[in-house]
C-alpha cells in the first residue's frame, strides 16, 4: 500500500546537519527554539513580526503555523519544511515552497535558526543542502530568496552560494517602509560546496512535487 504520507521518509544529510520534513515531535524542540529566540530584539528579519511576540506565544504560533502550512499543501502549491538537526537535536527550520512547479521548475526558500546556534556557518549549509536537492533531485532551473537589506547574514550566505540581486520590494517592517532585496540563482551560478548531499525516500515523493519520475 502506497504510504498517504511519503515525505515523513525524506531526508537530506550533509556532514553536520539532517534535514526532515517537519513531523510533531521534531516541532516541539522547533517551538523551543523559537521560545528561546531567533534574533536580537533590535533586528526583525521577518516581514511578518511574529518572534516580537511573547515567548509562550512564539512557540504556540510556531507550532500552528507549520501544522497550517502542512495541511494546505498541494502538488500545485507545495511548502516542504525541513527540521535542521544539529547533532540530533532541531535546531532550525528550511523551507523549500513552489507554484506549479511542472511549468515554472522554480523554487523558493526561506529558513531560521535559534539564535543560540547561529555563527557557526549552519545556516550556509542548509541551505545549500535544499538547493542541491532542487537543482539535482527535483530538476529546478531557478531558486529564489529574499532578504531584507540590513539582514548581512542572510545577505552573506546568498553571496556565498552564487545568487545575484533581482531586484528591490518596498515593504512594511515594523510600520516603516524597507526595502526587500530580492536574489536569484540558477544551476550554473550555484557555489557548490566541497561536500556532497546524502538524499533518501525522494523517489516516493517526487508526484507530490509536481516532478516526474524518472
């Protein structure tokens, strides 16, 4: 019998990290780490304020938001929301969403750490890890993201993996208009690492993402 739910056996390994999608017991130590905070309280990375919220309250939004996203998706509009594993506890959360990805082949990606495990180049290599997964597993042509402009370390980790400035969007952060740097990568351009990607349980998953096997 075909499993209803093939990507609980997806998962991508790099040298340090274990990527999954989300599950519930794996969005506890997630809403932990939202609890405990995800940046300093002068920055907001976020175009939605939601870590201003009181501690509680982050982690029960946390935990509603990904059961929300999980039950919305659909082979046309899909949000896989990887839980990043550091020496077997999650640490951080990768998303990798798409629209009508059979015509489009993009992709997007957007992603958090807790702040306590920040500068220790993770965030580099989780998403490197989603970008080798769309571009060699799932056949993407390009992957976008987006930061805001006082955002270094998002900006940084694109800079290393090869995006290129698409542009600006104003919007509003915290009641002030920002500008929203937008950045895009194609195969080509990717920075690869000195590392290769472990990937298991795709095949089963791939109609869920609108890919073709084979």
């Amino acid at each position: 019998m075909d499993d209803p739910w093939p990507l609980r056996h997806l998962v991508l390994r790099t040298p340090r990290l274990v990527l999954r999608p989300d599950d519930d017991a794996g969005l506890l130590e997630l809403a932990e780490e939202a609890r405990l905070g995800v940046h300093p309280p002068e920055l907001m990375p976020f175009v939605t304020p939601w870590s201003d919220a009181p501690p509680e309250e982050r982690a029960l939004s946390t935990l509603q938001w990904h059961w929300q996203k999980r039950a919305e998706m659909t082979p046309a509009r899909w949000n896989v929301h990887f839980l990043v594993r550091f020496d077997g506890r999650v640490v951080g959360t990768q998303e990798l969403a798409a629209r009508d990805f059979a015509v489009t082949r993009e992709v997007s990606t957007g992603s958090w750490l807790g702040l306590r495990h920040q500068g220790r180049g993770i965030g580099t290599e989780m998403r490197a890890a989603v970008l080798m997964f769309a571009f060699d597993h799932l056949g993407a042509t390009r992957a976008r993201s987006a930061a805001f402009f006082d955002n270094s370390a998002s900006l940084r980790v694109s800079e290393k993996l090869g995006y290129r400035p698409d542009g600006t969007e104003t919007v509003v952060r915290r009641g002030v208009a920002t500008d929203d740097v937008r950045l895009l990568l194609t195969p080509d351009a990717f920075r690869r690492t000195d590392w290769e990607l472990a990937v298991d349980g795709v095949a089963a998953c791939l109609p869920m993402l609108q890919v073709s096997p084979g």
